[in-house]
C-alpha cells in the first residue's frame, strides 16, 4: 500500500484543518496508509545548527522520506503560509549532505496535494503562495489549487467542522487523482 503524510500547518488544539485531515483520513484509508506528522518541536531554522540535524528534524525527515505522498493542510494567516508550515518545509528543502546539491532534498519530485480550511477565501491566497512556496522546492504538486473550505459563523461558533456533500464529492475526486498519481510511481 502507498503511504500519505499529512502536514497540517495549525499547531491548535481544536484546529479546522486537523479536523479535515482527519476527515480525509477517514474517507482515503482503505486506500492507501495514512499518517499525520508531528512537527511541532522543530527548533527555528539556522544554519548554524542544521548539521548534524537535530534528533528531532531527522526523525521528521524520515517520516517524510518513508512517505509516496504529502497532504498539507493549513489555515491562511494574513493571506499566508503559517510561519511554523514555512520553518518545516524550510527544514525539508535542504540537502541530506552539507553542501551536497547532486541528489536535492528529500522533497524534490515527492508528490504533494494542498487544502485549506480558512475563512471567506476557502484559503485562495495561501493555496496561490504554497503552490509557488512547493514548485520553488522543485516538489510535485498534483493538483495547482487544490481545495478550499470557507468557514462560517457557525462553524466558529461550534468549533466543528462540517463539510457538505458537494464539498465531500470534490474531496474524493481530489483523492482519487492523488491515488491515482501514486498508483503508477515506483514502490
Ligand atoms: C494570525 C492569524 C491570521 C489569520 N489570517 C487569516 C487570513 O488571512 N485569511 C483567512 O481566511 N483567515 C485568517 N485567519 C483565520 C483562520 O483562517 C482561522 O482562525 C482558522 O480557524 C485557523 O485554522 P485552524 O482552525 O486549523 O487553527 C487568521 C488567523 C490567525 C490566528
């Protein structure tokens, strides 16, 4: 069975996103294995401490290499990547070897999709700046826009994410282009 990752860009306890990675997983996991990386006691970038990598980058690259694909899900803060999604990735874009650019990152050509639970925009202004952000770290992304979901006020009141069925059809043609991506890339 193929592996996918899912990188949720909110470190919050009750967050949207998680709540959609979750539905994801629930709808794709007679597919292909799933797994939700954990991140979030990755130190600020700096190159004066990113070799060796510090134990806890390397057991998140590992988890990212062991993986065919990555799913991010993230909010949009101020039309953009949340910082601690943009310190990952740029953890994850960097050379296994110091200096040593003939293989690239562990990223490079690694198939990603893209969601956003956001508010009016569906997340329309992170899902443009992470498709840039992705295609700059030379990954595949499968899909330009991916997908989005507008939060309401209800869903702020009740911190539950629901989603409608039009929203859920679009979801499982996104996961069947993913799957099907993956079907034909090597073990
Ligand atoms: C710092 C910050 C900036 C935000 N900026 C935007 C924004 O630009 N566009 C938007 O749609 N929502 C914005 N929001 C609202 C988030 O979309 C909303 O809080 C969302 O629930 C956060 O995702 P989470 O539930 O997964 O943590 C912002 C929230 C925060 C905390």
């Amino acid at each position: 069975m193929k592996k996918i990752l899912f990188i949720v860009g909110s470190q919050r306890k009750n967050s949207f996103n998680t709540q959609l990675a979750q539905k994801l997983i629930s709808m794709i996991s007679d597919r292909v294995e799933t797994a939700v990386l954990n991140y979030q006691d990755v130190p600020f970038f700096n190159e004066d401490i990113e070799y060796p990598n510090p134990e806890c980058v390397a057991k998140v690259k590992e988890q990212v290499n062991n993986a065919h694909g990555l799913w991010i899900i993230t909010p949009e803060y101020n039309g953009q990547v949340p910082g601690s999604l943009k310190n990952l990735l740029d953890w994850l874009s960097r050379p296994e070897e110091k200096g040593n650019w003939t293989k690239g990152s562990i990223i490079k050509n690694k198939a990603v999709m893209i969601s956003s639970v956001a508010g009016k925009s569906a997340g329309v202004h992170v899902r443009t700046s992470l498709s840039s952000l992705l295609k700059a770290m030379r990954m595949n992304l499968i899909d330009d826009q991916g997908s989005g979901v507008a939060l309401s006020n209800e869903h702020f009141a009740s911190q539950i994410l629901t989603i409608s069925e039009k929203e859920k059809d679009l979801f499982e043609q996104q996961i069947q282009k993913f799957i099907q991506y993956l079907s034909v890339i090597p073990k």
